[in-house]
C-alpha cells in the first residue's frame, strides 16, 4: 500500500490496519527520533494518513493546566472520560461520520483521574489499547446482533421453533377445557430460547407472521386430526399487537378459516391490553375483531390487570374471555390486598359476560382460594407445564370428557 512507501511498518501493525482500518502504535521512527503515538488508518481511496504525537506532547499540555479542570481525550471520536461513577470509561460515540484522530478538551471540573493517567501511565499502550478494545466490542456487538438474526431465520428454516401447549384446567373436576398455544424455540447452540426474547425480535425483523403460520397450522392439524379430544376444547393462540392490527393479517385469517367454521369456533386469540393504543389504532382493533368473531373465533384478553387501560380497553370491545395475569397470584394467600381486587376482576368479568382464566398458579393454596372466590379455570403449573404436542394428545386421550361441564 502507499502506506508501506512512506516508511516501514511492522507486519502486525500493518495487519491490524487492514483488518480495521486504524491503528495504534508506540514506537520509534526516523521521523521523530524518539517513541511516539503513531495513528494510522485508511482512507476512503485506501492512502495512508498518519499522525505522530510524541507523548511529552500530550503530557506537557495536560501537565500546565491546573487542578480542577476536567479532561476528554478523544481517540478517533471516541471520548475516554471520567464517567459519573468516578471511574475511568469508554463512551462510544455513534457519529462515525468525523475522523479526528485524538482531541483534548478541557472543561472546568476535577481532572485527577485524566493527570493521573497522563502522568503514570504509559500512554502509548494505553491509548492503543484502549482504541483496540472500543473497535472489537463495537464489532462484536454487530456481529452477535446479525448472528441472532440470521439465527432466527434459520430456526424457522430448520424446524428448531415448535408449538408447546399447556393445558387448562376446570379445578373443580380436573378435566382439560382447552391449552394455550406458546411457542418455543430449541437452539441447537444456545438451548431453549424464551419467546419473552425472540417473539420481540421477530416483531422487529418482521419474522412473526412467520410464527403465527407456523403456530396456526399446528393448531389447524391438531384440531383437524383429533375432532373428537376437542369436541369440548378450545385452543388458545397469542397474537401480537402489530398482527391484529394489519388487515393484510385478519384478511388471511378470515379467508383460511371461514370455508372453516368447525376449526375457527376451537380457536381463541388472546391479545395483550395496551396502553399505547391510539384512537385510530382502536377503530381498527374493533373492526378486525369483529370480522374474527363473525367466523366464529373467540377473543381473550391476555394479561389482564397488567395493562393500565384494563376498563377502557375492554369497553371498547367486548371480549369472550379474560385471562387474570399470574402477579394477581403470586402472592395470593399472604397478600390480603389481592382478594379484593380478584372480586372485582370477577365483577367485571361478570358483568360483561366474560369467562375467566387465571394464570400462574403454581401451588395448591392458591386453587384453593381462588375457588373459593368463583374461579375455577386454572392455568398453571400446578397442574400442567407446558408441553409438546404429542404429549398433549396422549394426555387428552387419557383425560375423560365431562359432558356436564359447559364450553366456557
Ligand atoms: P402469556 O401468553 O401470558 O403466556 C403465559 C406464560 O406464563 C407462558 O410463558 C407460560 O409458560 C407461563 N406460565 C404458565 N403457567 C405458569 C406458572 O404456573 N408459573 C409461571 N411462573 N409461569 C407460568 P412463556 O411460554 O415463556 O411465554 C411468554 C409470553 O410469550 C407469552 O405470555 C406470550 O405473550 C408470548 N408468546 C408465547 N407464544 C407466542 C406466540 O406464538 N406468538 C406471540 N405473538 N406471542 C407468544
Ligand atoms: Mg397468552
Ligand atoms: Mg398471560
């Protein structure tokens, strides 16, 4: 490179160069007679650009300002500075657009932890090692972003993503009333992989529609090749906000399900309340739900209680089930506060002719006081975990059907 005409480079730093861009050196050259910063990197048109900054430099002048005076030492726009914790760290800047290769401002603030830097440490390696640490952290973390990217692509590819269903029980006589669909991910390299993290992700990169099919036909083919283990049972799916809210969505649902109406009349699609919903997005919410409930589908809310607007939104729409979100149980039997907030849960549920499901419940205290207060559709850990689909079947055919028991 024109870089290696002007004067010799060691190999390792030409490599660094090459493999980053820039580099920095401690070393003697002809050019300055004595060890030096050296700042190297490539420009656009991939000519070397080089700076050399003996120390004593840097030194002399941070050594003649006065105590009280707060230094940052930028490293090509990167700001080594005294963080808020009194520590010494790194901030990265995300405007990559100006190339300075090292500033100094001074600010009227304590500058000890910069004159002590300055004055005893060997600055060179320093500098050099602070600049390499900066760029790999950088790269790795775009890497790793694109790596679970890709990740979640190929898992939907391989067959790694996969429909789990967990029972819901009526505790009055143990009998399954339906399952709640919850997809999950086995990596092969990282485990079992919550969608608390990736149904976000996949949101982001535009992949949960992608999920949804993949948890519907599950739900479809199930329903499909065991009429009879669902002549009683329904089948609860999650559905994300942005999906309900896109017709190009409800369109594809409607036109799968309608010529369906036997499979659409198992199906109920839970949706979280959200705040953030706007006065349009409202109109549009009503609108799909409508459309869905036309052909049959029943709508829960998800989480209920954990959303701020909970009487709002379900006046806007009434829903055919509210599920009681598991921090209402938790704590159930040693909080005393909660016994009245589940009545009034139920009230309400009442009121709009709602059936209930209260989730998370783990212990059996908990099925205890909640029958006691009218719930009796329990989902939970108490009972069952969530499970592959095979094991759901065979449970199913194993569970008795109670006739008695209405569909709610
Ligand atoms: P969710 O819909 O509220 O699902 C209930 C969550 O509570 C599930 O977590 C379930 O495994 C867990 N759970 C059930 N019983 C108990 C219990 O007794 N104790 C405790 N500690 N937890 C219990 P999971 O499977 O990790 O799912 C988390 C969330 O991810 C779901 O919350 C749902 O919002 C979302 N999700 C799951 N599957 C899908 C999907 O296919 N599509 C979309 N859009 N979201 C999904
Ligand atoms: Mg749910
Ligand atoms: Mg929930």
């Amino acid at each position: 490179s024109d870089l290696g005409n002007s004067f010799y480079l060691y190999k390792t730093i030409m490599d660094r160069l090459h493999e980053n861009g820039v580099t920095l050196s401690y070393t003697k050259s002809k050019m300055t007679d004595e060890r030096s910063v050296f700042l190297m990197f490539l420009g656009e048109s991939k000519h070397g650009v080089s700076v050399v900054i003996p120390p004593r430099y840097i030194q002399r002048l941070l050594e003649r300002s006065e105590d009280g005076v707060f230094y940052d030492v930028e490293v090509i726009s990167r700001k080594i500075a005294e963080r808020s914790d009194d520590s010494l760290g790194i901030d990265v800047f995300a405007q990559e657009s100006k190339y300075y290769p090292l500033g100094i401002k001074l600010h009227t603030y304590t500058g000890y932890y910069i004159h002590y830097f300055v004055t005893n440490i060997w600055i060179g390696l320093l500098l050099g090692g602070i600049v390499s640490v900066v760029r790999v952290r950088y790269r790795q973390s775009k890497v790793s972003d694109a790596t679970l990217e890709s990740a979640l692509q190929n898992a939907l590819i391989d067959g790694e993503i996969e429909a789990y269903y967990q029972p819901i029980v009526n505790s009055q006589d143990r009998t399954i009333v339906g399952c709640e669909s919850l997809v999950r991910w086995k990596s092969a390299s990282q485990g079992m992989i919550s969608p608390g993290i990736f149904i976000p992700l996949a949101e982001e990169l535009g992949l949960v529609d992608d999920i949804a099919d993949l948890v519907l036909a599950s739900a479809i083919d199930m329903l499909t090749k065991n009429p009879e283990l669902f002549e009683q049972r329904y089948i609860s799916i999650n559905i994300s906000r942005s999906q309900i809210l896109r017709k190009e969505f409800v369109y594809r649902i409607l036109h799968d399900l309608k010529p369906q109406p036997h499979i659409a009349r198992k199906l109920v699609f839970e949706i979280t309340e959200e705040i953030n919903f706007s006065t349009e997005e409202r109109q549009i919410l009503r609108e799909h739900l409508e459309q869905i409930s036309k052909i049959g589908l029943r709508v829960a809310i998800d989480d209920f209680g954990t959303g701020y607007s909970g009487l709002d939104f379900i006046r806007q729409y009434t829903f055919d089930v509210i599920k009681i979100d598991r921090v209402f149980v938790n704590s159930l039997g040693s909080d005393s506060t909660l016994i009245p907030l589940l009545q009034s849960m139920k009230g309400i549920a009442n009121s709009f002719n709602m059936s209930v499901i209260v989730e998370g419940v783990e212990e059996e205290r908990q099925v205890k006081i909640l029958a006691e207060l009218g719930f009796n559709h329990i989902q939970g850990f108490y009972y069952f975990k969530p499970m592959p689909k095979q094991a759901l079947l065979t449970l199913l055919c194993q569970s008795p059907l109670n006739e008695s028991h209405s569909k709610k």
